[in-house]
C-alpha cells in the first residue's frame, strides 16, 4: 500500500517541484506533455468527475487555490490561527473542457494559464487502488483509509467495517459524530471545516466552486458519501458541498446513502443512510417544498457502467446486522 500511495504522490502532487503533475502544468499552453499510466488514469478519473457533476468538481481549480495561497503543502500554508498577509484573490477558471487529452498517445494538454488540481480525486483513486492490491496479496477483506477516505475489498469482518464518521477524521471520539458500519464499496467525506486559513481577513478553505473561483458557501459544513468506491463517494461528497441546497435531491436521485452536516451543526441523513447514533439533531430538508429542480445532465443511474455508482450494501447504524 506504501508503494501506491509513494507513485501518486510522484504523479499527482501538486507541491512537489519534482512530481509529474508540477512538470504538466509547467507546460500549460504549450504542445500535448507525454503522461506515465498513472497520472493519465488521474487526469481521466478528474475528468470524469468534472463531467458526472457538471462542472462542479473540476480539476482547473489550480490557481484559484494559489490565488487563496494555497501554493503549498497544507502544513506550510498554516490553519486557521496563521495567516496569508495577501488579501483575498479571486482567480478565473478556465473549465475542465479545455483540457485535451489523448488515451492513445498517453498525452495531456492544458490551455495557457492552467494549473490542474486533483486534490478531489486522486487520493480516492489511490485508496481505491490500494485496496485492490491489499486484497489481491491478503486473500481476506481489506479496508484503506487514506486521509478520512474509506475504500474496501472482499468480505467484511461479522457485522461490516466500524467507521467513525465527523467533520474532521483526525478528531477523537469525544467530538460529535456518528458511528456506522460499511460492508463494501467506499466511503468519503468532505468538509469545509479542515484545510483552513487566513487570506487578508478573510477565512477561506480547499473547496472552491468553479463558477465564482472563490470557497463554496453553501448550505453544508461536511457532507459524507458512500458509495460503489471510494472514488465516486469522494466526487459525490465534494459535489455536494458545491452544491450546497440543490445537492439533497441529486444525491437521493443517485441513491447513494449520505449524511449532511449543515452550517448550524443539524444534520440530514439521505437514501438510506441511518440517523440512529448520530450526535448532532436532524434537521427538516432545507429547501423542502421550493419545487426546485436539480439539473443532472451526464449523470447516469446508480450502478451505472459509467455514472457515479451505489454502494451495494449501503450504510447502516452501528451495531446493525450483528448476531
């Protein structure tokens, strides 16, 4: 697992001056960049996410996160007792159609200005490819969390896979969560309460929407998904945050079990998700009886061949299912 995780951070960091990813958006706006394998499997898996969620998780996010200052490792920009002296800067995105990509040629290349960020894909991609290797030598089910990001393999233990579920995955279990228990695919959360700073007087987090470049300020804190893996709960989950009141009924439409914390700390569980256990008090649906229409163009049906896919077992309350 040591050995997926070491290749992505070489293909797909964007804070090291010697990764692959560094070297692609060095060469924005020039000829088509020959890509290893992998970065290309990033790139497409990006891109895919970009597409199934119309645009509202998009890897050219690059420069408005260096226009937050962002430009560095997390643990060198700070949090949000430190600051970034520049005040807030906002950065256009150029889109995710404007990136080209060759699967033949093993090829990618980014319009002039372009700095791609995978941040939202590439880690639940390697949780997902570290499983399956895990799985393969192991024999017997297998669980990776990569940072908060779930991915499985195989048969569960009696009972499925014990997760503890909050706004931060490094917190203990004395703050407010919810534990539930996962029998297969994957499981993600995003959040706007981790990854924050100061910018100028401002406090802004990683999770930009692509329509303003600025953080999403939407109706959610964190949103935490399951799904078919770990990768496609990982794009519902940042999606949803984008999306903030319209995201209830698209996800619901997806069938895909999710629990959203809202900005006031009340909570909402969809599609199966289990509200027993859960430390913070639910709330009704924000937005419930507006009449308001979720635009899913390029989404497919869950468990589709190509579309964001359900977790075949779904979630359940902690406890649930043992003898």
């Amino acid at each position: 697992m040591t050995e997926v995780v070491a290749a992505f951070d070489r293909a797909c960091s964007r804070f090291r001056q010697d990764s692959e990813l560094t070297g692609l958006n060095d060469a924005a706006g020039r000829a088509p960049l020959r890509v290893s394998p992998l970065l290309l499997d990033a790139v497409m898996a990006a891109l895919r996410a970009a597409r199934l969620t119309g645009g509202d998780v998009d890897p050219t996010i690059g420069q408005a996160l260096i226009a937050l200052g962002y430009d560095r490792d997390f643990g060198s920009v700070g949090s949000v007792g430190s600051a970034v002296a520049d005040p807030v800067r906002v950065a256009a995105i150029a889109g995710w159609r404007t990136v080209r990509v060759d699967p033949e040629a093993s090829t990618v290349r980014l319009a002039w200005g372009v700095k791609l960020d995978l941040g939202a894909t590439a880690k639940a991609l390697a949780a997902d490819r570290a499983v399956a290797l895990a799985f393969q030598h192991a024999g017997c089910g297998v669980l990776v969390s990569l940072g908060g990001d779930f991915a499985t393999s195989g048969a569960p233990p009696p009972g499925g896979w014990s997760i503890r579920v909050t706004d931060d995955h490094r917190s203990g279990f004395e703050e407010p969560g919810q534990w539930i228990t996962v029998r297969s695919g994957g499981l993600a959360t995003s959040s706007t309460t981790v990854r924050r700073w100061h910018a100028g007087e401002r406090t802004v987090h990683h999770l930009i929407d692509p329509r303003t470049g600025a953080p999403a300020r939407g109706a959610w804190r964190t949103v935490s998904v399951a799904a078919g893996s770990c990768l496609d709960a990982n794009i519902a989950s940042t999606a949803a945050i984008v999306r903030g009141e319209r995201a209830e009924a698209w996800l619901q439409s997806l069938a895909l079990p999710s629990r959203l914390v809202a900005v006031d700390g009340s909570v909402r569980h969809l599609a199966g998700w289990p509200s027993q256990g859960d430390d913070l008090t639910s709330c009704a649906a924000i937005g419930a009886g507006t009449g308001m229409t979720v635009a899913t163009a390029g989404v497919e049906s869950a468990g589709g061949p190509t579309g964001i896919s359900a977790a075949a077992a779904g979630v359940q309350p902690m406890g649930a299912g043992l003898a």
